[in-house]
C-alpha cells in the first residue's frame, strides 16, 4: 500500500449512526467544484477510486453520470478483481451525488450511497453516507477493511485534485 503525503489525511472519519449505515466524512485542500468533478469524470475517478498501491488499477470505469445512468468500476487488486455497479439516483452539482452500489458478487445486497460536498474556508468536506439493506450487509462491508480502502482512495483524490490544481 501506498504511504501518502496527502494533506488533510488525518480529518478521515468513519462512523456507524444506525444499524444499517456507514458515514464517512473527509476534508479536501480543494473547492467544490473540483471534487465533484474528480468525482464524476471516469479519467479522474481511474486515478484515485481503488488505487490503493502496487498492483492495484482501475481497468474498467464506466460512468453514465445523469439521473438513471449506469455506472460500473472494476478494482484490479494483486489477489484478482473486485466489480462494482449502480445508478445514479440525483446529482445535483457540485453539492450532492446519490446513487446505488452493488458488490456484483452479492447483487441482492445493493445500498445507497449519498455523498454531500460542503465548503468550509475554502475547503470541502465530503460527508459520504452508505445505507445497506441490513445490519449484517454492513457488518460484512466492514470487516472487509472498506475503512482502510476508503481512506487510502481518499487520499488518492487529494492528491489529485492538488496535481489540477497546479496545471
């Protein structure tokens, strides 16, 4: 795995509210606007979702990104692949994407995952909310290290939107 000298790294959070949700929250040196953007362009999101280090790529990243597009990642990882689909359900740019995901090995645990961009002093704060359809979908999403995985691919968006801003 990749050690980063990503800025903010240490304003990651994860939480469980209810017993069906996962909220994670994650401060960006970087206006709105352009996190959105990294977030929703496919040759932005193959550079940061999933890029965990050595051996991890993102060779399939499709992104309908309207109201009821399809999107679909697939996660190259040294031990094989990880798939992933869903819909787009609302985008209202740049503040709020909400869309379903399913882990296409289990595709009747879908959950809904809405990500809200607020500015703060210049920053952004994403808040992601995961809702899963049960207490022991989420469970499962957790102990699969999702925490560690998400605070890496965050870090990777950081450093992202920091290389941007530069050009």
């Amino acid at each position: 795995m990749v050690v980063s000298p990503a800025a903010n790294r240490e304003t990651f959070q994860v939480s469980t509210p209810s017993d069906n949700e996962i909220v994670m929250t994650r401060l960006f040196n970087a206006p709105r606007e352009l996190v959105f953007e990294v977030m929703s362009k496919p040759e932005h999101v193959k550079r940061w979702w999933g890029n965990l280090g050595d051996g991890y790529s993102v060779p399939v990243c499709e992104i309908d990104f309207r109201v009821g597009g399809k999107w679909r990642f697939v996660n190259a990882h040294p031990n094989g692949e990880a798939a992933f689909h869903g819909v787009y359900r609302e985008i209202d740019a740049p503040g709020r994407i909400v869309f379903t995901e399913i882990y296409e090995p289990f595709p009747d645990a879908e959950s809904v995952v809405t990500s809200v961009l607020t500015e703060e002093n210049g920053q952004t704060r994403m808040t992601t909310t995961c809702a899963y359809p049960s207490k022991e979908v989420r469970d499962i999403v957790i102990g699969t290290g999702m925490e560690k995985g998400a605070a890496l691919s965050y870090d990777r968006l950081e450093d992202l939107t920091a290389e941007l801003q530069k050009s």
